[in-house]
C-alpha cells in the first residue's frame, strides 16, 4: 500500500490506526514495536535509511504530521550544539518516499516560513501538536515549539480549513523545561486523557478539565519515565511501557486494553511511542 493510494486521515489519536510512518531503527525495542503493529493489521511505511543517514531525528514525529487529510511538514531548529543543524530543505528530502507519494494539495509545508520579519526562527514541531477531533492542541512554553511556530498554524490552518478546526494552546511552565506536550498529556479516547498537571499552567489545567471527562494522572516519577507518551491503535487497545505497572492497571481499570511493551531503549533517547510513529490514516468514525 502506498499513500497515494490511500486518503489521509487524521481526525484525533485514538480511531483505529490504518497506517504510520516510522524509521527503521535497528534496536530490538523499537523493531518488536514495529512487529507488533504489523501483527495488529497496521500498515507500517519505513523511512528510507539513506533518506535518514546524517540526520539525527531518530523520531518521525518531530518534524511531520498529519492533520485531517494535510501532511504538515514542521519547522525544527535545535542548534548545533544538539547536533540538529538540518534546516527545511533537508527536512522535505527526509520526507523522501512519503512526499513523493502525496498530491501537492494534501502537503503543507510550514517551514518555508522558517522565521520571521525579526530573523526569530518559526518552529513547529509535532510533539507539540494533538489532534483532538474539532481541536487542534499546541504545546506553548516547552523546549521547542514557540508562539510563532503557533502563530503560523493558525493562520495557515483557517486560511485551509476555516472553522472546521480551533487551534487551541496548552502552555506549559518554562522552567520546567518539558520537551513536547505529549511528555505531559495525551488524549487515549474522546472522553479521557493521561496527564501529568504539574508542569502546565493553570489556566490549560482547567481547559483539559473542560474537555475530558476522566483524567488519568501521573506521578512524577511517571512523567519523568515518559509514561504519557503512549500510543492508541483503536478499540481502547493502548501501547505502555511495560514497566509503567500502575498505568497498566488504571488503563485497565478504565475498560482500556493496554499493551505491555519493553521500549526502554528508545526511551533513553528521550521518547517512547508516539514520537516513534507518524500516523498516517485512522479510521473514520
């Protein structure tokens, strides 16, 4: 199966997952994830590795996304000092076989205004970015993502779509120094999301209150350990790291059906499953 076969199709994070965009990592860890979402009926498209080599993303999620029927391809500016010196035209040549294969109407490309009129980089980084049916979450205040890279997306997005979608941002605390939003909240069904409260201001606090119904919270030690960053596949089947014992059992609790993981090896890299995978199509509900 190729995308251009296939409509694109994200509307939140937890439909039925048809098919992701993910690198070809050679650990165990992240080889048995990618098996075990074949085994699931999940069509898995792997990044080329020559498309890779010399650029240090070893998560697909930092620099693309894809919203409603759109490939977003991000804005990233780590500094050399992270070893991330790769500016937009490499980013489009990492896309490789995924943008060769999509309609030039279904491709955004945000990054072609990578900064501004006062030379400020716009980044946009999908991490921050959550799709929640009519709502579009982004992370503000964490390491990456910034207000211009938020600023662009919603203009952009209500010059695409109009009213179909609200771009709305959760602002974190600075000086807690968190990644991506999705290090701290993560929506698992319509009604219910994971969420560590801490680091994210009270003012979002209460607008996740707003939106969900049942909130399960993590500790810090949790937070810490990326317990948040897990990955739905549909039917309330949830991949965890299968360490996180309590998470596991208020999944569970919850009527969700978790799927135990060793991924502890991506996770010293600093992220877990859902900066491992891009999806690509969700079912439509």
């Amino acid at each position: 199966m190729s995308v251009k076969e296939i409509d694109l199709n994200i509307q939140n994070e937890y439909a039925p997952l048809k098919s992701v965009y993910m690198s070809d990592r050679q650990n165990p860890d992240h080889q048995g994830f990618i098996g075990q979402l074949k085994s699931l009926g999940v069509d898995v498209i792997l990044a080329n590795k020559t498309q890779l080599s010399g650029i240090h993303w070893p998560f697909l999620r930092d620099p693309f996304m894809v919203v409603d029927d759109t490939f977003v391809l991000g804005g990233i500016d780590r500094g050399a000092d992270n070893g991330i010196t790769t500016r937009p035209p490499d980013i489009l040549s990492t896309a490789g076989n995924i943008y060769d294969l999509i309609h030039d109407n279904k491709f955004t490309w945000y990054a072609e205004a990578v900064r501004d009129k006062q030379n400020i980089p716009v980044i946009l980084e999908g991490g921050d970015v959550i799709v929640h049916n009519g709502t579009i979450f982004v992370g503000q205040g964490g390491q990456f993502t910034n207000k211009y890279g938020l600023r662009l997306m919603q203009e952009q997005w209500d010059k695409k779509f109009g009213n179909k979608f609200n771009v709305q941002p959760i602002y974190m605390q600075p000086e807690a120094q968190v990644t991506h939003l999705d290090c701290v909240f993560n929506p698992i069904s319509e009604d219910t999301a994971i969420v560590h409260f801490d680091p994210i201001m009270p003012a979002s606090r209460a607008l996740i209150k707003k939106y969900f119904e049942r909130l399960i919270t993590l500790k810090r030690s949790e937070y810490a350990a990326l317990a948040a960053n897990v990955f739905s596949v549909g039917d309330k089947q949830v991949f965890v790291e299968k360490r996180q014992e309590r998470l596991i059992k208020e999944l569970t609790k919850n009527s969700f059906k978790p799927i135990p993981t060793k991924f502890s090896i991506p996770i010293s890299s600093g992220g877990s499953f859902r900066c491992a995978t891009m999806p690509l199509i969700r079912e439509k509900e």
